[in-house]
C-alpha cells in the first residue's frame, strides 16, 4: 500500500514551528509495519492544497491529512477535500451535537464560528476525536482514500492511533493485530546491537517479527514489530524473540516500553523506601532535574547539590580533614559520597563528579567522569572517559550517572565497558 | 519568487530523526524575506527523487534540495540531478582537490568512495563547504534554479547563509542587504506584544522593515527584517524602529541577537565579578543547569541546592532558630536566600521554592512560585501564580527566577505583571 502525508499550515511551512507531527505519523504507521513514500507541506493556501490533494490521489493508495480543521477562516480542509471530490459540504448534525456537548460539559456556550467543524463533504465518514471539537473525516477522492486530521498533536495522536491506523491496516489486508515491543538501552552503539542481535528475527520463521532501531543519544531503542492474528497469536510470537533480546542485551535493558531510566531508578527508589543525595559539577543539576520533578520524587530526592569548584563542598557537606582540592581521585570521591550520604541524611548518595579537558569546544574535547554510590553497607565507583564536545560529554555523564544507579539499585555490576567511552588500562578499570 | 524545498532521506521519510532542517530553512528565508511556497519529503529512492525534481521544476522558480550528497551508494542527489537535466556526471577536479586537502589536514588518507562527492552533473555551479567534504552545486532544471545542499546541519547552516540565501536575493532582485534583528522576552505573550508595538514598521515609511514573532514558551523572539541598499542603509532604516520597540517593551527585553537569559546573566554576574548560591524545589536543578555548564560558569556558580521538603535545608544550609515546615511565607523565602548566601559563602543568592497544588495534572494545575534575591545589601522579593500543568508551572518558574535575577543584577524592578500569572491583589503584590 503506497501512503502519503500532507502536512497543511502556514506555522509549519513558514518554519515557525518544527514539524513533529510528520516524523511521529511516520514513525507509527512503520511501527505497524507500513511505510509513508511521500511527503508533502503546504500553506492555509487554496491553490496549494488543491493541487497536493489532486497530486497525491494520483500517485497513493492512501493520503493522511494533518492540519486545517479548526474554526478559524484560515482552516480549508473541509473545504478544499470537498472541492477536489467534486462534492458538496453538508452539515454533519451527530458531530454539531456532540460539540455542543462538549462545551456544555465545560459550562460554555458554542461560538458560532466552531458550526464550521460540523461541515464536511457529503459522503465522508466521521472518525471521532474524543479530546477536541476538529473531527477527522475519511474520503475518497481519485483513487486514494484520504484521511483528514487535526493538527493539535494531542488529538492527531490520539485519532492515528485508534482510528486511523486501524483502517489502514484494514485497507492493507494486514494480520489484524500489530504489536510493538521496545528496549531502552544506554552504552551500546546501534551497530553494536544490531550485530549483538543477528538473527533474533529468525526465531520466528514466519517473517512476523521485525527488528528495528531508533538512535537519540545517549540512549538507543530497539523496537521489534510483531504481526499476528490476535494478541494471544502476537504474544505466542514475541515470546521467544523478546527472552533472546533480553538474554543477549542484558543489563544493557534499563527500560522497556514507556518506562524512562529516571522512571525506572525512581520506582526501585520508592520501591525500596530510599532517599537519594545527589552531587554533581559539570552536569549541573541535569541529573537532579530527571528525577526531582517526578510524581513521587519528592519523597526520594533528599537534596542534590551542584558545584563547578569542588572545594565549595567542604562547607556545604561539612567535609572536614579531606582535602579536595587537586587531581581528583577514587578515593576522593568515594569520600564525598559517604559525606553526601551522612550530612544530607538519605539512605543513598550518587556523586558523579567531573574532570573536564581544557580548550575549544571540539568533537576530540571530553571530560573524564568520576561516579561513587554510597550506601550504608557499600560504595560502588566507576570511572569512564567521554570524547565527543561539551554537550556530549554532559549528556553522557548524566546517563552514565543515572544508569549506574539503576545497576546499583538492580544488583549489577556498576562496570560495565561502553562504546561512548574512551578506556585507556587504568580509565577501564576505573 | 516562487521557492521549494525537497528533503531527501529515509531517515526524514520514516520519521527516525524529526527534519529539523525544514524548519531551519524556511525560517531563515522568511527573516530575508523569502518565501518558501511547498515542501516535499521523499526518501533515497531514484524514482521518487526524479519525479520530485521533475514536479518542483514545473512549478518553482528555485528549488533547494537537502540531504544525498555523502560518499554511500544510497546518496542519490548528484546523479538525479544529471538525469532530471539530462547531462552527464563529471568529475570536479577542484573539489576532488579540496578534499584530499581536508583529509590531509586531519592526516588520513581519502576513502576511494568520497571521489563520487566530486562527480557533478555537467554544467553544474559548485558551491563550497568550508566544513565537511560534501560540496554543494547550483543547476536549472526546467524553469527552476536548482540548489543542491548536504544533510549534515551544521553544513547546511553555513551553505544556506553564505551561499544559497546571497545567490536567491540577487536572482530575486531583492536589494543587496537583508538585516535580522531580534529581541527576546518573557511574560508578554505574542498578541500583547504584537498590539504593543502597533505601528512600529510604519516608523520607516517605506515599508522596508517587518514585524515578526516566533512563540517558545515561556520565550517570545520579536523579528524585525529590514531591507536595505548596503549596512549603512540598513542601520539608518532600523535605527528608530529599534529604539521604539525597546522603549515598548521596556524592561521585557531581556537579551537580543544570539544573547541568551543565562547568558546575559552569566556576564553580568562575571562582570560584577560575583558568585551565586541558587536553592530550587520543584525546578530540581533546571536553574542552576542553565547557568552552570557554560563557559566561565565555573567561576559564577558556586553552589546550587535542590531540595523537594524544604526542611531539608535546615542541616544543608545550617539554618537554625527558624521554622521552615508549613506555609511558605515571604520571610521565610527571604530567610532562606540569606542563609543560603550566607553559608554557601556567595556574593548574591537566588531562592525560588514552589508550592505545587495538589490534584491531577491538567491544564488548571498550578502553583505558586516564591522568590528572593539575597545580596550583602538587601533581599528583592516576587511572588508569583502560574497555572498550565506540571510541565508549564516548571518551565515558566525557571525562566521566571532567571529573569527576576536579571533584573536585580541590572538594577530593574524585580516585580512587573506578566501575561502567564494568575494574580489575585495578594499575589500581585508579592
């Protein structure tokens, strides 16, 4: 099945706004196994939108339409969709009802420009939107179907997953249910994996899982897509491949699915009635800022601290008869753990302290990162070395922070070797 | 001029990475005053390039493709090209030259397969890259002119600005100068800012300067393009539009250009040749992340605080004789921001603590953020109600102490209403 998508709006074609909307329409429908061909971005522009719909029902199977639904006189989709099918825009009264509804319910009267949502083309099919007053539409108009969608990321989000892909898998005659399983992993690079995974598919002769990639670093997905005729089928098929992902990526697995590392730690945190001290430099309060804001992480995140000179930790920590000025050291900052834990007064303390290089800001610039996690029983260190640019370097060691104290907290061993990091003998011991 | 973009890559096409680029380009045509009239995305497919050149060529005068020009067999742009011309690929030899030179430099040898990134179609205009090895070449196509750019951003930035935007205004016939200036704010939203400056273009008469805006929560960037003959010109015709958008906006305007709100504070703070303590809550570190891995934060930032139960400050900032549990009050922000100078040792303090409301996260959640700004000499205070969910209260809170601290520093009013609070007369007043 050939799919294109329209994007429609002045915002997104004069750049105003970052089109998000595209890429995230793309991404699900190759999710479930369909793939868009062709993309195309117009304006509030009559002859523009005219011309793409008539273009893109010349050349596709299906057309997704995103934007142009709204009440303001700049909104032309009803209008044009209607134009080149050749067919009038009628009043669709079960939609007129249901916005009246929805703004009775929030205690407001329907102005009288929103009765322009109602009108589609004659012979359109509705698709609901349950979280907005723009109704989606389906029509034919050439020989491709088109669907029209809102473009109010929330309610498009909505309206693709449970409306619109299901009719496209329906039209493409695919298995009736598509599943889609994902592992967040940091440390691994995506060739990395996709080499560590050889094979994996195969597990499942019929050709009904797909392995794929999403590479946003520091952290990597692997996604695999499953087809099967129900979701008892769709489990049957993942089973064997999902234990062999899990089994050959291992503790490189800080996340499935929706989870986040920083849902992750701050769950086994909660999980096991523990409070959390933080010490950071270079990073700054990022590590702090994953966790802190978290529904639930105000009852973890005991306080975290951020210096660029350590020295300033003396006081703040009540460090006496340590120096911590000079070379850093694993002693040095194991030592500031077991302060960070004491004076703070949290069952935990993650110290991830930074060394970072001098000069430009180059792609050979990096940082040497210096991890401790105190405990009552222990204190865990890792060292490691990131090349790669100042931001580069930030966001690894915020990662490498986090995920040292997910292993910590999981009981795996904190050293593990990454591919972001540079090892020298001594660095790879740490 | 009528102007398209064509976005070529899998990667855009399937939505693995968000075409940022797109954006980019349409933007910075816009600010000289271009328009881009139609976007197309196709992937590295040949048949899907050819018929997207042969359909842009119909209908643009320039056309600006982006991406396909690396040294792997999937990099299609240079040979599509030949053939929706119909003319041959030829060696370059000045690129093939300069790109030996680059690989010199960085003391390797040239991979045999970076020879094809000088193989252009006949006839073409090369179009240099100072900084990566994919050149960038002009060439009609049908009626339109064609403009071959690389994926890679950075490359891009720099061809779009200093080769492709120069080489569109003079076919455009546009005067020789184009002039960005921008101004940043927070607290006035974009029709409050838009109905300040009513008439502000018209203070040049004839009507070489436009007004624009571009809304990033909680930031708003105020556009003024100005066309001119030359710099001179372009100065002369900005000059009083400039001075009145300043004097509107007042004490909103918190950077200009490529300043940033942590940047300018940053300098000031260096300039002052002080040193900042900061304490948040719900803002977890975001504030101190902004100021604390810049260049030179080193020697601002002495020390950032993040706690989520403020009774935890008690023993970080030895606060002793004043009760920190219960409703946060204005002489307890207060007392904090002493304390926390005064222990952390700092020349100024900035407290921000944040009384979240209870409830689910929707778009009536809020909460109610406490300021102070504690110096050797006195203590500034502000108060402030944001609703808009978690997400919002969070971003608009930081930014908010951020921008307080600008003010204190540059010796403004701390206080003055802005267009994202709710106030009642308590809270207005602070």
């Amino acid at each position: 099945m050939r799919i294109e998508i329209i994007c429609t709006g002045d915002e997104v074609l004069t750049g105003k706004i970052v089109n998000t909307n595209f890429s995230y329409m793309s991404q699900k429908l190759e999710d479930v196994g369909l793939s868009v061909h062709w993309g195309t971005t117009v304006g509030d522009d009559r002859q523009s939108l005219l011309a793409a719909f008539r273009l893109a029902s010349q050349r596709a199977d299906a057309v997704i339409v995103n934007g142009g639904l709204g009440p303001t006189i700049d909104d032309l989709s009803q209008e044009i969709a209607a134009q080149a099918a050749g067919v009038e825009l009628v009043l669709n009264e079960d939609w007129l009802t249901t916005m009246e509804a929805f703004f009775t319910k929030r205690s407001r009267i329907m102005p009288p420009n929103n009765r322009k949502q109602a009108m589609l083309p004659a012979g359109a099919e509705l698709i609901d939107n349950p979280v907005g007053t723009a109704c989606g539409f389906a029509l034919d108009i050439g020989q491709a179907r088109f669907f029209f969608t809102p473009g109010v990321p929330r309610e498009l989000r909505r309206m693709l997953e449970e409306q619109v892909i299901p009719r496209l898998l329906a039209r493409g005659g695919s298995p009736a249910t598509i599943f889609l399983k994902r592992f967040h992993s940091y440390g691994l690079g995506e060739s990395h994996v996709d080499s560590l995974l050889t094979g994996v598919e195969a597990l499942e002769p019929d050709g009904s899982v797909k392995l794929g990639f999403r590479a946003h670093y520091p952290q990597l997905e692997t996604k695999l897509t499953v087809r099967g005729t129900d979701m008892d089928d769709v489990r049957r098929k993942l089973e064997p491949v999902q234990t062999e992902v899990r089994k050959r990526l291992g503790n490189f697995i800080m996340a499935e699915d929706d989870q986040t590392l920083e849902g992750v730690v701050l769950a086994e945190l909660t999980r096991q009635v523990a409070t959390l001290a933080l010490v950071e430099t270079f990073t700054s309060g990022q590590i702090a800022a994953r966790i802190g804001h978290l529904p639930g992480g105000e009852h973890v995140l005991r306080c975290g601290v951020t210096v660029r000179d350590r020295t300033a930790l003396h006081k703040v920590l009540d460090i006496k008869g340590f120096a911590l000025a000079g070379e850093l050291t694993q002693e040095m900052t194991e030592e500031v753990a077991r302060a960070a834990r004491t004076h703070i007064g949290a069952g935990l303390a993650l110290v991830v302290l930074i060394d970072l290089d001098e000069g430009p800001d180059r792609i050979d610039f990096g940082g040497t990162i210096w991890i401790a996690i105190a405990s009552a029983e222990d204190v865990a260190f890792r060292r490691s070395r990131i090349l790669g640019g100042r931001e580069w370097v930030r966001l690894g060691a915020v990662e490498l922070g986090l995920d040292c104290l997910r292993r910590y907290l999981h009981r795996l061993p904190v050293m593990e070797r990454i591919d972001f990091e540079k090892t020298d003998d001594t660095a790879a011991q740490g």
